[in-house]
C-alpha cells in the first residue's frame, strides 16, 4: 500500500495513531529514500511531542527489523544479550560476557563505539594491542561455539532504517523520545537474533534517562517491544549518578575488568555483573550460581580465550599515558558525591571519548577516581587522576570537574547498584 508521507506526517502531527500499513510503509519508503530526510524529520518531530502508543512501537519496531536482515546464527547453547543504556565507567560488558559464557550460555554481543560523555565497549576493547573488532558472520557463529562469548561490531545491514534514523534524529533534536529511543535499541537487538535479552536502563546524571521513574518508563517500553516479537527480555534499572567502578576511559576500564574477572575489582562492578548475570542465565534457563564461577577464576579463562580469539594478547600491557594530573581531595571528610556526568565529560576532554563518528579515541586516556561516594578523604590526596596524551586538555577536563565532586562531614544514605527489576 502506498501513502503520501505529508498524509502520514499530519495524521500524528495532530495527535492520531498511525495505521500498521502507514507505519511499514513509511519506515520502508524512508530506508529506500522515497520518503526525504525532511519529511521524516517532521514525522520524528511529531512522534517526539506526540508519542506512540504500545501497538505503533512494537508495529515500528518490526518495520525498522525488516528494513534489513536478521542474524540467524548456528549455536549449539542458548543464545542471551546484554543491552545497556549508556554510562560513564560502563564497563560490564567485558567481565559479563565471559562470565556468562563460563556458565554455559553463548553470548553474541555486538556493540558500537562511544558518542558523546558514555564510551564505548568497542573503543575499550581495542586499546587491548592486536585486539579486532570487525567479524564475518562465520567467524561469529564459530567464536560462540569455540569459546562462547563474541564482543564485537555489528555486522552491516541490521536494522539499516534505524541506522539512517539515529542519524537524523541526532541534528533534529528528536533522540529524548522513548517510542524512538525504544524501538531504536530493540529493532538491532532483536536483529541480532538473541533468544533471550537483559536490558540495564541507567537512571542518573550519567545517563540518558535522569530520573528513576523515566528509566522506568524506558524499560516497561523495551520489555513490552521484546514481548510483542517473541524476545525474553528483563531490564534492571541501575544507578547512574556516579561512575560505575573506579575507572573511566578505554584501557583503564578494560584494567579494572581484567581484576573483577581475577577476583576483585569495586564491589558496584562486581554486584552488578553478578545481576546481569543472574538475569541472563535465568532467560537461558541455566541454574549455575555466577558468582560462585566468577570466584573460581573460570570467567578469567574464558576472558582470555576470547581476546585472544579476536587478534588480542591477554597478557600485553595496556598503553600508559604520556601526562597525568591529580586532583586532589580539597577538604578532610567523606565524598558525597562524585557526578557522573561530570567525570564523564572530563574524560571525554581528556581524549578517551569522541565529539563525531569519525573522531579517533586516545586508549590511555581516562579518569582513576581514588575515593567513591560514602569514601573517607583527606585533604591534599589524590581524589582524582586525569590520564591523557594531550595535557592541553587538562584545564577544559577540569572546567568539567568543577562542582562535579563535594567533601562533607556524613556518608550519602547507601543505594545498592540496582534500583529496580521490570519483567513482561
Ligand atoms: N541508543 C540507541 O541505539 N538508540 C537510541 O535512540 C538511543 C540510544
């Protein structure tokens, strides 16, 4: 069926619901350039200040899938995906992966490069020398098999609608929508072909979504999507308003991976690798406790292998940055707070994030922050390190610092790492 796109834009320019044949259509007539970038900048902008109901996001979630292929991969195990919204020091990825795979299900994660203050696993695993992140699809398949965890590029063609969308929505200010940043992640993860998905929907000053109750939102949409199409999906809605760990940047957050995977590593990195894990085994319908393997060092073994399956050396040593400057705790007392946004664009400054697609990421580049809310600090101690290779970055990193941290005389009430658990 064919429609004029002005029809459709008007439709939920005036609030009205739009047909399942208007939606595949125009999502179809978008990807093949019928309908002009223009013409869907209007529809995005409608659909921001107007919404879509449940039946539209799951209806335009299936046109974004079907604008491309969808990975069907030969795994003798279960098949179970980790989705994250973002953050700053978000790092799980690295020990969760092989950790899950250590308990017997396979783990295909394929994962994107950092925009903005979040990072990006890709940009993280590549400061690792030799390590590649571009796979065949066969190579794929034959990686989960051998070892059982894959991270690495997505393959061309999933979801190519959505990969023209973002883009677009990036320079119209439409991306702050749920129905499209919704639709936006599950129509790649179901593209993908998991069986089973966990969603970690950050709430917090590091995240996309700020407050609890908007990750709330964004989670009942992601899960309610993966039920429509047949997908297991839990979302654990996790805190954001700090760094996740000690580390933020490429090679220092793939450091602190490697010590969670030898048995230690912060306790906020830990719990909730061990969630995710738990969440995920669950979908795949294993009872192995992953604690108890992280513990054993097994997870450590299947880290290794999979690195050195992708070109990498496990055991080379990260790079180290030509300058580092410290930050030093301005009062005796205890941090209570320490903003993630903050830390977050400071170590973007500082060379570890990109400012567009094709800007290249420093691998030494990043923050050590020495004390965590609720830590006890001394004055004239390190609180903070900035590690860079271009320390004419360093008095823009700490303009992003400033009012980013407070020293106080009483702990912040402890919140665990996860806030709250949405299921179908
Ligand atoms: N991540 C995505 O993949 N899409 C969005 O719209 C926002 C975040």
């Amino acid at each position: 069926m064919t429609f004029a796109a002005v029809d459709v834009i008007r439709a939920k320019r005036d609030g009205g619901r739009l047909s399942d044949e208007q939606i595949d259509w125009v999502v179809d007539a978008y990807t093949r350039g019928v309908v002009a970038e223009e013409q869907m900048a209007a529809l995005a902008m409608a659909i921001f200040l107007r919404g879509m109901d449940d039946g539209e996001i799951a209806r335009w979630t299936g046109a974004m899938i079907g604008s491309g292929s969808r990975l069907s991969l030969d795994v003798a195990r279960p098949t179970v995906d980790k989705h994250s919204t973002g953050g700053v020091g978000d790092k799980i990825t690295l020990p969760l992966a092989p950790l899950v795979a250590a308990c017997g299900a396979a783990v295909p994660q394929l994962s994107g490069r950092g925009l903005g203050h979040t990072g990006g696993t890709l940009d993280k695993l590549e400061s690792i020398p030799g390590w590649r992140a571009a796979l065949s699809l066969d190579e794929i398949a034959a990686q989960l098999n051998s070892v059982g965890a894959v991270v690495c590029a997505a393959t061309e063609g999933l979801a190519p609608a959505d990969k023209k969308l973002y883009a677009l929505r990036d320079v119209t200010s439409t991306v702050e929508s749920v129905p499209l940043i919704a639709s936006s992640i599950m129509s790649k993860k179901i593209a993908e072909g998991a069986s089973g998905l966990v969603l970690d929907v950050k709430a917090g000053s590091g995240a996309f979504m700020k407050t609890v109750p908007e990750a709330q939102l964004l989670a009942r949409t992601l899960v309610d999507i993966g039920t429509a199409h047949g997908v297991a999906c839990t979302a654990l809605i996790t805190d954001m308003s700090t760094p996740l760990g000690r580390a933020v940047g490429n090679a220092v957050e793939v450091a602190e991976a490697v010590e969670v995977l030898r048995g230690g590593g912060p306790a906020d990195v830990v719990s909730l690798t061990v969630a995710l894990a738990r969440e995920m085994l669950a979908l795949a319908g294993i009872s192995v406790d992953p604690a108890e393997v992280l513990a054993s060092g097994e997870a450590y073994e299947v880290w290794a292998r999979m690195i050195t399956a992708q070109g990498g050396d496990p055991s080379a040593s990260l790079p180290r940055p030509s300058s580092v400057h410290v930050v030093p705790a301005p009062a005796s007392g205890v941090l209570t707070s320490l903003d993630a946004y903050a830390v977050g664009v400071a170590a973007w400054r500082l060379g570890a994030g990109r400012a567009r697609k094709e800007d290249p990421v420093q691998a030494a580049a990043g923050i050590l922050c020495h004390a965590k809310p609720g830590d006890a600090v001394v004055a004239g101690e390190p609180l903070l390190e900035l590690h860079t290779d271009t320390p004419e970055a360093i008095p823009a990193a700490l303009a992003a610092l400033e009012g980013g941290f407070e020293v106080g005389a009483e702990a912040p009430a402890a919140t665990g790492i996860v806030l709250d658990t949405v299921r179908p």
